[in-house]
C-alpha cells in the first residue's frame, strides 16, 4: 500500500463498491476490477477511460449516465449490447447488480438476479455522488444546470420526488406533442385541458418538494461556506420557482395562447432557477470565478453531508478529475471531509499535491482501455 500522510481511511462497514465488471461498455470490450473502501486512484492521459469508469459505477447505481447520455451511445463502437455488473457492500451485506444496454431496446437492470423496473427499487442499496469540473461551472451557467444538479441530488434522496419528476416529464412531452398537432388541427386544442390539469398536479409536488429541499440544503451548503471562507461569507441559495405551486395550473391556462403560437410549455418547474448569493451579491452576475468556484464545492461538500444524514450512510464519491481544477485550500475543503467515505478519483497524473493530501488505498493506471493495478508499486 502506498503511505501517504494526513488523511487515512480505514476499513469500515457502511457502503462502498466492491467491484465492476464490464463488457462492451465504451471503450472497454472487457473490464473487471476490484475497489479498496477507502481511496481509489485511476491516473492516465486524456480519453483513455477514466471517466467511462465512474459513467459505469454511477450508471449501475442510479440507472442513469451523469452526462445525461442515451444508452445506446455507451455501447462499444460495433456492438449491439453492453454489460454492467457491479458488487455493493452496504453494511456488510453483498448486492449485485447487474445492466444491461441494448441498441434498440430498453435497458435491463437486476437486482440479485431480479428484474428491476424502476430506478427508485435502487433505492436504499447505493448512495453515489459525483463532482467533475462541469460542477464548477454550476453558479455561472444557465439555469438548466442548476436544475439538474438539484434534480440529480433530490432524486438520489426521495423516491417520491424521482417518481414525480419523471412523470412530469412525460406529461409534459405529451403537452408539446399536442401543441405541436393542435398547430395544423384545432380540434385538438381542447385535448390540451387534460394534460394541463395534470401538469399542474404534478408540478405542485415537484415545487413544494424542491422548497422544502432547499431550504435545509441551502442551510447545510452556507455553514460549509463559512468554513471554507473562514467566516467571511455569508452563501445563500434561493429557490426562484417559475410560478408558485397555488398558481400553477392558472398560469398554464393563461399561458394557453402563447404556448400554442410556440408549440411550448413556458410554465412549470421545467423552468425554475436558483439564486446562489454571498454577502447578499447574486454570483450568477456579479461573483468572480473564485467566489464562484468556491460556492460550488460548498454546494458540493453540503451534498455529501446532505446525503449522508437522510441515507444514513456515507455516500460513495466519484471525483473526476477535478482537484487539478481546484487550488490547495478548496482541494483540502473537499478531501478533509471523506475520512468514512469511499473515493474513487480520475487524475492525469500522480501529482505532488496528491502525494501530499492523503492516503491512497488502491491505485490503478488506464491506458487505451485497459486497468493495470499498481497498489505495490508506490507513488
């Protein structure tokens, strides 16, 4: 093992992966390897395969890419199926699970050897957060990134919400298709009703839950930025819905004329935003590309706090290469607090600033699709 000095993790009971198979996944036509519990190192150059590692883990876990992408894009070039096999230990009992990708079908996901039919029967078995340099950029981009973090985050945590917020989402594919029709046949328009009532339905849960969600999050994420700022900044993260949950099935009516002219929903929680303030000054304008670095690691490190009260368990964390984004204090803000959790970290290189953080429990090099174990040899 390689001795590196301050931070150690030792072996514990709780949640961390076990290990992964894959098998025309990517760049990978075949891959098995094995994960220490506490911090794991995949170093290599640029587009070797890191980052297709923690996509699987992540995949496995949640039955969804990070990056957002559609299953049939993991499929190894020239294939017409992929398969992920991941092995849990979640206090000291041993899950399997196993997904399956297929070209033109849906994907299969089991659990021991039992079909799983949604994401939300995962529930309870993983606990994943992943952080890459993308993360970063959550305060400055548009607000889609910024509902995608807190729909990410809310989703691992409330099956509910997950439930609801897919079924919005069908409903309102279904509410554009038909504004979309309604446009060369009016008789349709009055099919429009429906859909309304049940977007309002569901979009009220989804409003009511992100509030409620955001307010002990926004509490949590502001005592991680004080003590990352040692005090000097005050963070703060509003909720700014698109319409109230008592106005929105009103709204969607008003709407009605517009949304047929642009055969699109303008309201809904497809549209809210967050505000992320320090000392009052809204980031999103006015912070610089510190401040605005800094607030996204406290949103991050308040996500790993956040996750580990209501699961119960720490998460696994997947850092993407994204301490060379980061400068010594921020690095050290993000690794001082993952002493009983499991880490899997993508690098470049076995740089000096790693050497010099913390312990590493199991190292492996990536080179053109494949994961050499280099643990013995040292940095």
């Amino acid at each position: 093992m390689t001795v590196i000095r301050q931070y150690t993790v030792e072996r514990r009971s709780g949640l961390y992966v076990k290990s992964l198979d894959l098998k025309n996944f990517r760049n990978y036509e075949s891959l098995s390897v094995s994960f220490d519990p506490g911090i794991n190192i995949l170093y290599g150059s640029n587009a070797q395969g890191k980052t297709n590692i923690l996509e699987a883990v992540y995949l496995a876990g949640t039955t969804k890419s990070h990056r957002g992408t559609r299953d049939r894009d993991m499929i190894r070039v020239g294939e017409e199926e992929s398969h992920i096999r991941m092995l849990v230990d979640r206090n000291r009992n041993e899950y399997r699970i196993d997904v399956h990708l297929k070209k033109n079908r849906p994907k299969g996901v089991a659990l021991n050897g039992f079909p799983v039919k949604k994401a939300a029967d995962l529930y309870g078995i993983t606990s994943l957060v992943f952080f890459s340099p993308e993360d970063l950029g959550i305060i400055k981009n548009g607000p889609s990134g910024r509902r995608r973090f807190l729909d990410l985050v809310l989703c691992s945590l409330d099956r509910v919400y997950l439930y609801e917020l897919t079924k919005y989402g069908k409903i309102l594919s279904q509410r554009n298709a038909l504004l979309h029709e309604a446009a060369f046949d009016a008789k349709r328009i009055s099919e429009i009703d429906i859909w309304d009532m049940q977007l309002a339905e569901t979009g009220k849960i989804i409003i009511r839950k992100r509030a409620e969600f955001l307010e002990m999050f926004g509490r949590t994420a502001s005592e991680k930025h004080k003590l990352l700022t040692d005090g000097k900044e005050n963070l703060e993260i509003i909720y700014e819905p698109n319409v109230p949950d008592n106005l929105m099935e009103d709204k969607t009516q008003r709407n009605r004329d517009y949304d047929l002219r642009t055969r699109e929903t303008h309201a809904g929680p497809h549209r809210d935003d967050l505000c992320i303030r320090v000392n009052g000054m809204d980031l999103r304008v006015y912070g610089s590309q510190g401040q605005q670095r800094t607030a996204a690691v406290s949103m991050k490190t308040a996500e790993i706090a956040v996750t580990e009260k209501i699961r119960k368990v720490s998460p696994v964390l997947l850092l993407d290469d994204v301490l060379s984004e980061l400068d010594r204090d921020r690095q050290n803000a993000l690794l001082g607090g993952i002493s009983n959790t499991q880490t899997i970290i993508t690098c470049t290189g076995l740089d000096d600033y790693i050497a010099s953080s913390f312990q590493a429990n199991h190292i492996f090099r990536v080179s053109s699709g494949s994961v050499v174990d280099e643990t013995s040899e040292g940095i």
